[in-house]
C-alpha cells in the first residue's frame, strides 16, 4: 500500500513537473511575436515604400498572454499624395490576425478640422501643397512631373524677419535631374503654410 501511494506521489510529481516545463516552452517571446509580424507585412503589403513596427505590448501572463503590436504602412512617400496606415497585430493570433486603419488618405489633412496637428510627414508632404500658400508648390509639381518631396521636423525654425518658430515641419520638393526646387515650411500646430522660399542647388 505504501509503494502504491509512493508511485503515485513521484507520478503526480513528475506529472507537474512535466506541464511547467512544456508551459514554460509554449510561452511564446517578443522576438517570434517580431518575426511572425514583419512575415505577416511582408507578405500583405509587398507594394508598401516602407513599414515600421512602432509598438509591442505583452498582454496577460503565463500560458494566455499575447502581444498586440503596431506598426505604419506607407505608400506613395515620393509622390504628392503619400498614404499612411496603421495596422495592428495579434500574437499569437487572436480572433483575428490584423486590423488596419487609414491615418492619411485622399490627398486630404485634417478634413472638416479647424484645429489641426500634423503628425505625420504624410500629412506635411500633402499639406505643403494643398493648403493656402501652397499654390505655387502646387504649380511647381504641375509643370515638373517627377518631383519629390522629403519632409523633416524641425524642433524650431527661423523666418527671415527673425522670428523662431516650434516644430514646423521642412518639405522639400525637388526633382532627379533639376537643380532648381522648393522648401516649404508647415506648421505642426497652426495648420498653415509658414513660408515657401527657393531650394538652392
């Protein structure tokens, strides 16, 4: 009787002992919830210009924890109306895999919003011609087709009279083979043109 209750203690343990150790290997790491993503957008969005995991959170413990990340999805950033979009990502997969959402889309920023913050170079690149005082940008891109914009934030910026500004964001027009182009300066929080001032070679 003592060698049965024995046996059955040691199998118990070794039961135990056994579903920690597969537990303990079933867990799943950021890094395979990284790698599962980047497949997962490479696969999905092979025509992006680029993509950017930005956000990894481990939800939950133990064996029912998983990762939701996120991540931007850019299309067209050299053309005059770029699109962003945000996709989030469950790891292991949940009841489903990916959600999408679009930030810029349309050639539009901030439709219909009188307050408006730029975020996004996206939304610069599309403001620097689209909003008032961006006419001759505009007019610019109409007569140089194959014109490209590079958008930068600059903590602070200086007008020619003097006066420094915030964060405003630098958008560069510029063409391959010209060596003439523009710079066009947007405010993140003002919603509106700054300046638009020749770009030297």
């Amino acid at each position: 009787m003592k060698k049965e209750v024995a046996l059955i203690i040691l199998l118990a343990v070794a039961l135990l002992a056994l579903l920690s150790f597969s537990q303990h290997f079933n867990q799943k790491s950021e890094g395979d919830a990284r790698k599962a993503f980047n497949e997962d957008l490479a696969r999905n969005y092979p025509d992006a210009d680029s993509w950017s995991i930005y956000g990894i959170t481990k939800i939950g413990e133990g064996g029912d924890s998983y990762y939701l990340l996120k991540a931007w999805v850019s299309y067209n950033r050299s053309t005059p109306c770029p699109r962003l979009m945000e996709v989030d990502y469950y790891y292991p997969t949940q009841s489903y895999l990916r959600r999408e959402q679009d930030i810029v889309n349309n050639c539009r920023v901030c439709p219909g919003q009188p307050h408006c913050v730029i975020l996004y170079a996206e939304e610069a690149i599309i403001a620097s011609h689209t909003y008032v005082g961006g006419e001759r940008v505009q007019a610019f891109i109409d007569t140089n087709p194959g014109v490209k914009p590079t958008a930068t934030l600059l903590s602070s910026w200086t007008d020619e009279n003097g006066n420094t500004q915030l964060n405003v964001w630098k958008v560069d027009w510029k063409g391959a083979s010209s060596d003439f182009g523009l710079s066009v300066y947007v405010s993140q929080g003002e919603n509106m043109i700054l300046a638009v001032t020749s770009l030297s070679p």
